[in-house]
C-alpha cells in the first residue's frame, strides 16, 4: 500500500523517486479559531485535474503533489475546515485495485473528530466510475463526492474550480450517505452519472 502524504510548498516533483516515503497526518487548512468552519476531507488521487506541463519533454504529468487543490482552495479556506490528503498521484487509467483499497482504508482511518465530515475524491474521469463502484461495495456509509477535469487546472482553471466549487456547496448541503459524482454541472449518485467517452461529457444514464 502507498504510504499516505500530503505536500505543501513544495516544488512540483518530477518522478516517484523523490515521493516522500513516510506518510503525515492531511493537512489542515482552515483558519484558525473559528470554531464555526465545516469540515470537509479531500482526497486528491491524481488525474488530468492535477496534471502539469513539463517543458522539457512537452508532456503532461499528474503531480506527485497537491498544490494544484491548494491553489484552487483558498477563497475557500476561511469558511472551511478543510483536511486535505493526498493518497496516490495517477491517471486514472493506470489506477488500480490496490489504489481503491488505499482509497478506503484511508477513509476508514480517519480521525474520529472526521466521522462526520464529506469526503471529496478528486479522480481521473476515465475510470471515476469504477472507483466509485468499488467505494460503494465497501460500504462505507459516508458522503463521497467525486470529482475531476477534462482539462488541467493549469490549462483551464475555470473548469476544475467550477467542478470543486460545485462538490463543496453539495456537501455543505449535508447530502444523504452514499457516491456522488459532481461533474458538468449537476451532482448526482454515481449509478445514474457516467461519462459519455464519445463526447467526453459526464450525462445521466
């Protein structure tokens, strides 16, 4: 299993040798003494939301890192408890069993003062679907709400900050337990949303 991290500050790695091999406590980002902030556990696994430009090679790489979310969070910060762990870096196409299982035992391990809170995945959107499949025979009992970009937020960040935006006011909605996918628009339980791959866009089945 992949040892948990989250990244803060810290340069855009540039290949799995220079992860961290010890895992740390998610991130706290919310403000300081307000008591009345909501808290929210975000669970970054890579995907092309998180994917960035290296210029030497003309690729696109998902970072091994979280600061793409970071950037994109702080208008929100204030109002927000936000616990943000980063569990593995990847496309979603080369996600694995493994991966998921590391994805629940994540959420399954959370701190106690966390029971409560949604859980946002931000996830590849080729393979969103299956995760959020094996989330559910899990049974985890929790608000998941999985999200992504068909773009990167380097690229395009009006279309990655619209998705979070949108995964953070439905869970400040205090939703029903169950997964959720929030692409495109509309929020709706993951049985009934799935991307249409011929016109790259998330529609009701």
């Amino acid at each position: 299993m992949r040892p948990l991290h989250t990244l803060k500050n810290a340069p855009y790695a540039q290949s799995d040798a220079q992860l961290p091999t010890q895992p740390t406590e998610p991130e706290d980002m919310s403000t300081p003494n307000n008591s009345s902030s909501f808290p929210v556990v975000i669970i970054n696994t890579g995907g092309t939301f998180n994917k960035i430009y290296q210029p030497l090679t003309g690729l696109l790489t998902v970072a091994n890192d979280e600061r793409t979310i970071e950037d994109l969070l702080h208008s929100a910060a204030p109002n927000l408890d936000l616990h943000l762990i980063g569990v593995v870096h990847k496309d979603s196409l080369d996600m694995t069993q493994d991966d998921r299982t590391s994805i629940c035992e994540t959420i399954r391990n959370l701190s106690p003062s966390l029971n409560a809170a949604p859980i946002i995945i931000i996830h590849g959107t080729d393979t969103m679907h299956e995760t959020a499949l094996f989330l559910d025979k899990a049974e985890l009992n929790r608000v998941i709400i999985m999200t992504g970009a068909m773009r990167p937020a380097q690229i395009d960040p009006i279309e990655a900050a619209l998705h979070l935006g949108m995964t953070l006011g439905f869970a400040a909605a205090t939703p029903h337990p169950g997964i959720y996918i929030a692409m495109h628009g509309r929020v709706l339980p993951y049985n009934q949303y799935r991307k249409n791959r011929t016109i790259g866009i998330f529609q009701t089945k």
